[in-house]
DNA sequence: AGCAACTCAGTACGACGTACGGAAAAGAGA
DNA sequence: TCTCTTTTCCGTACGTCGTACTGAGTTGCT
C-alpha cells in the first residue's frame, strides 16, 4: 500500500523502462504520488486530464495539442510533460477516464437486460465525449476503467450459458454496434475533419452531387429509400434496431444449444 | 457527353466554388482531363493516388504526408497540389480506389448469401487496405464506387421484403460490424500509433502489466476466458460469428414481419 | 550548509500542410 | 513566327505540431 516510489525495479530511472509501458501504467493504476524532492506541482495529474477533455470537447480533437492544453491551464507547454509522457499517452489517460463514467448494470437483471444496459451506457459515453470515435483507432488503453467495465460486459454475456470464446465474440459484438452507430453520427452531423471544412459546406458539396452526377437510373434503391425518407431516422432508433437483432440472434444461438 | 471543361457555371474559378466541394466531386466522378494549354502534365492523377496507397500501405497511414507521396514519385511537394487539392483529398480518393475493389454478389442467389458476399467483400477490403480503418472516421466520400457498393448492398438487403428504414438499418450493421472486427483485429497485430512502438515494446508494456498490475480476484470472468483460450481465434471466426447472429435476428424480424 | 532530486519553461529541431510566387513550357491568335 | 495566355512544376516560407535539450530555480535529506 505504502510502497516507496523511487523503487522501480530492474530498470534504468532514466528511460523508466519503456516509458510507453510501464511508466504509462503506473499513471493508469497507481495514485499520481504527488511529489518526492523538489519543488510543490503547480498542478495535479488529473487537472491536465481534465484540460485536455476540455480542450476536446470545446475545439474538437484535432485541436488537442500540448500548445493548447498547456495554454488553457496557463502553464508553459513543456511542464505538462512533468505530469505525462506525451501527447498519446495523455489521450490515453482521457480515454480510460471517459470510460470511468460508465454505470453498470443491476447483476440481478436476465442478462439481455444487463447488456442492454452496458450498450446505452456505451452510447452515452460516446455522445458525451464525441472525441472518443477518434480514440479507438490507436490502441485501447489498458486502464482499470476500460477494463471493469469490459469485465462487467463479459460477466453479464456468461449469464447466457454460451461457451467462452462466444462470450468474447458477443461481447465484442455488442461494442462494436454502438460504436459503429456512433461513429456513423458524429460524423455525420458534427464539424468532420481537421481543415475548416464546415457542415455547410459539406451540404452545399452534397447538394451540388446531387444535381451534377447522381442518377436515378445508377442508384434505383436509394434513390427509392431516399424517397421513403427512410434515410433520416433518429439515432436512438439505430442503437436500439441494431442491439434487437444482435441479441435475438444471440437468443437463437442459445436455443440451439439448449436443445443439442 | 463532350461538354467543354473549363466552363464552371456561377463560381468563381480562384476559389471553383467551394473547393472541398464540387472540385472533390469532379476528381471522383470525372476522368481526369488530362491537359488544356500549359506544359504536359508529368504525371496522371491515378499515379498520384496509386502513390499514396503505395505509401499508405508500405509505411503505414501515418507516413502519408504529401512530401512522401512526392518523394515516392520523384516530384516536388508542391507538383502534387495541381493533381489533388490536399492531403485529405487525396484520402478521399484513395478510399475510392480502395472500394472500387470490391466485387458484387450473383443476383439471382438468396438475400442471406448476397449479404453476406457483401460482408465478406468488406472484410477482405480492409485486410488488403488496413490503412482504411483510419478512414470511416472522417466522412464516407461520394465518390462512384462507394457509392455502388452501397447501392448493391441496400439492393441486396431490399430482397428481405423488410420496409426501409429497415433495411437502411441492416445494411449499416453489416457495414459497420465488419469495420469493428477489422479495427480490433488490425490495431492490435500492426504497428499501431505513430510514434515508433514496436509490437514487442507493446507486448513488454503487457506482460509487466499482467505481472504488477492485474488481479484474478478484480476481473474473475476475463481470468476464466483468458485461462479457457478463448481470447484466442481466427479473425475469420470474428466476422462469421457475428455476421451469423446478426442475420438470425433479422431473419426473425423477417417471420414476425410475415406473421403478422 | 551542501547536495541531490525535482519542477518549470525557453529555445530549438525536424516534421507537417500548404500559401505564394516565379520560371519554364505549351497551345492559340496575330 | 512572335506574342499572349494558360498551366505545370517546385523552391521558399509560414504557422503548426511533438518533443529533446538545457538550465534556472525550488525543495527536502543528510
């Protein structure tokens, strides 16, 4: 509990191991360990976390730069480098976080429930922090958030008796639908792209496609949805659709098994 | 048919409108008009692109800078800004091209294997292209061959019988379950990050993890799974799996939909 | 008091996208 | 053929980025 912090062992303190390694899970895991020998910290870890979430939220992620995060805590630039390794590490320590707000689910619930519940908490995560459609495409971080909540999401999908590797495999499911949702959305209706391009001019380009090189005769079935008005749907519906079909075919699969 | 090019009615031609917008359009939809008055042209645009994927794939998307793809052609930087208007253009394009090889299902077979032919489509897509799981994050661009991709698929998903907005719903389930196991199975073999972690640095960060960080009792279920194996299968598996599930639950709102 | 450890931050380097402008090349009209 | 206009190619340069290096100042331990 009390452990001394110097003492890394069997690695040069210099170079901290890997420094993407084990000093990066050490800010994930550990207490930031306030100070040792010299002077007080101006600040504190999760202040510069939380600059950089807020930084994100307001300019959009391509403006997330140690520049800007410094500036909006009024630090020079090089100091936030004190609290964290670099730039992708401290997105890193915002992805684990956003995932901190996660709430789970009653474990008295049947498991379609729960997992419902964990796929709207997912959904709600990512429309609170948009920016996270930009995360999972490096890595995932190896943070305890990330990490109870996809135990939690694997302990509500063995509820259903399926073997393990299909737990895995409907776990991941499950993410990845609300994921995809979301980052059909966001893209679509937030400012997109880090040159200025703004939603207008997007519709002004769509608009001119339309009339210019779209046709009827090329593309018959959309022009036909197009028509329906089925292409504007809300984006509730399309979390909710997706996850029924996805979890009654999980419903068949476990049906079949009980059966075999 | 022979419509005269230089002729852009009602815009301004410093600007061609907005320049995002219907100059983007023409690069996709347009054969490229090889030349008017000046010099030769030393290069095709399709080289440029052809530029860019080769780059793209060879150094990863991150390397993708316009003094690469010029260097890669023996050009100048700048050379390339009268071939493309900019770098995210030049992705745009490069997606494209990267859908145009898709391939699309027999007509005549069942709507559950033309769908599924589309998945697997996808799928082999971003196995030839990983550096396209980087793309769906900024916007889908119009250009013909997504375009026709889609309109297959929506086609295809037509042959349920299913209403539209139903059937605008599945087809993004397909697509987007297809990117998911794509982007997990593709993030986590590849380099990933541009910073220049190796796989090994990355597996170094893990084990060090496994050993300080990690406790059975905190994540019992993601203990079991780990201990049964089942973290482990083809990625193949990936996409079968969930595919499967997806399509019996839309074959279950098929008979609901006909029962009713 | 002296030393060692640590924080903060200025400067600087190499990469990036791309605006600007100039030199050279090619067709059009005289 | 001589010009004029258009277009290509590209060197230079600006503003941005991440971050290595360096050093000055601050704190606690001995």
């Amino acid at each position: 509990m009390n452990d001394e912090r110097p003492a890394i062992p069997d690695t040069d303190p210099l170079t901290w191991g890997t420094p993407e390694g084990r000093h990066m899970l050490r800010l994930l895991w550990d207490p930031p360990t306030p100070a040792g020998r010299g002077p007080k910290q101006k600040l504190t870890l999760d202040q510069v976390i939380d600059a950089g979430m807020a930084v994100a939220a307001a300019d959009g992620v391509d403006k997330l730069s140690m520049r800007n995060v410094a500036a909006h805590l009024g630090v020079g630039a090089m100091s936030l480098y004190t609290y964290v390794p670099g730039r992708d590490e401290l997105f890193e320590l915002m992805v684990d976080r956003a995932w901190a707000g996660r709430k789970m689910p009653d474990r008295s619930a049947p498991w379609r429930e729960q997992v419902e519940f964990h796929a709207r908490q997912a959904w709600a995560m990512y429309q609170t922090h948009p920016w996270l459609i930009r995360s999972n495409l490096w890595r995932m971080p190896l943070g305890p958030h990330v990490m109870d909540a996809q135990e939690d999401l694997y302990r509500a999908v063995t509820l259903t008796g399926l073997p393990n590797h299909e737990v895995v495999q409907v776990a991941g499911l499950v993410e990845s639908h609300v994921f995809g949702v979301a980052r059909s959305v966001i893209t679509d209706t937030s400012v997109s792209s880090n040159t200025g391009i703004t939603a207008d001019d997007y519709w002004d380009s769509r608009s001119s496609f339309w009339g210019t090189y779209y046709s009827p005769e090329r593309f018959p079935t959309m022009t036909a949805i197009w028509e329906s008005g089925a292409f504007e749907q809300s984006v509730g519906d399309k979390v909710e659709f997706g996850l029924a079909r996805l979890l009654d075919g999980v419903e068949l699969l476990i049906e079949k098994l009980a059966s075999s």
